[in-house]
C-alpha cells in the first residue's frame, strides 16, 4: 500500500491450514472470524468493520474519541472516500493533540499535505511520534511572534501548543 502498512490476515484473524481446517468452514453461518494482534476487539457484519485499523479504537492522550468520520467502514463502498485521514482520526485529531494539520512535524512517518512517508509505520498498532522538536523549532520565525505577544516563553503559551495556533490557523 502506498498509505498504510500491508496488514497479513493473521493480524485480524487466525488462518486456518486448509480450507476444511477446524474453526473455518465446519460450522453453519455465520464464518468463524477469531480476531486478534490489530483486529483485537474488532466486530464484524455483512456491511461494515470496526477495529483499530478503521480507527474504532483509537484515543487521544485522555481516552477520548480520535475524531475519525467513517469508523465503521462499509464494504461495498469502493469509491476511495473511506481512505481519507479524517476516517480514521481527524486531521488534526481533537484536542489534546496540537490543532496542527503539518503531521510531518511531529510524526515520523508524516510526509507534507497530509501524506504518507513511511506506509509501514502507519496502521501498524503504535503512533510513531519524535522525541524531540523538529529542527529550527526555538527559531524566531517559528516561535517569536507568539513569545513577544504574550510575554512568555511557556509552550502553552506557544503556536505549536497554545491558542496562537488555534486562533491563527485556518484549520482551527
């Protein structure tokens, strides 16, 4: 995949050996689906999933919903609009987070626009973050205004943590 990692069945769901394996097709309907790894906790019909893949199970850093649209994908909806960042979590998700769209700055398996660098790393059970701020970080240009306007250099107070960012920017 170009924007997720390449999810094995076995990440869902166990595998059966064969065809007539035990637990796969020995039973009347409903299938047998076992799920586990990153479908833990996932449920399943003829129309939709949700699991941690379609965002389901995703939180903030307080336990709160990630923001996501389409949480409940629908099978037969094939038109690319289910794949969107904002179906799983929001883009930016809901606070906690920094209300900053410019993923790249924080999450290394971000590109620019809201892209996809690293599609092994997205999807895959952990949120890559860096363990430190990005480069140029303490420069004016990036924090000056903000420092001066407010006579703190406290990052709540800052465009990356505080409200200049939600006040200034067009996705707030």
């Amino acid at each position: 995949s170009t924007w997720h990692l390449d999810v094995t069945c076995n990440e869902c769901h166990l595998v059966p050996a064969t065809v007539n394996s035990v637990g796969h097709i020995d039973t009347q309907l409903p299938a047998e689906v076992i799920f586990g790894g990153l479908g833990a906790g996932g449920t399943w019909n003829g129309a939709n999933c949700t699991s941690y893949c379609h965002g389901t199970t995703l939180r903030t850093s307080t336990g709160g919903p990630a923001g996501g649209t389409a949480t409940s994908p629908q099978w037969t909806k094939v038109d690319g609009t289910q794949k969107q960042c904002t179906s799983c979590h929001g883009a930016p998700p809901p606070a906690p987070h920094p209300n900053n769209a410019a993923c790249e700055t924080c999450h290394a398996d971000a590109g620019p626009n809201l892209t996809i660098k690293i599609p092994a790393q997205h999807i895959d059970g952990t949120v890559q973050i860096t363990s430190v701020h990005p480069p140029g970080y303490s420069a004016f240009d990036q924090h000056g205004y903000d420092f001066d306007a407010h006579g703190s250099s406290s990052c709540a107070t800052a465009g990356c943590h505080g409200i200049a960012l939600t006040a200034r920017r067009p996705w707030a």
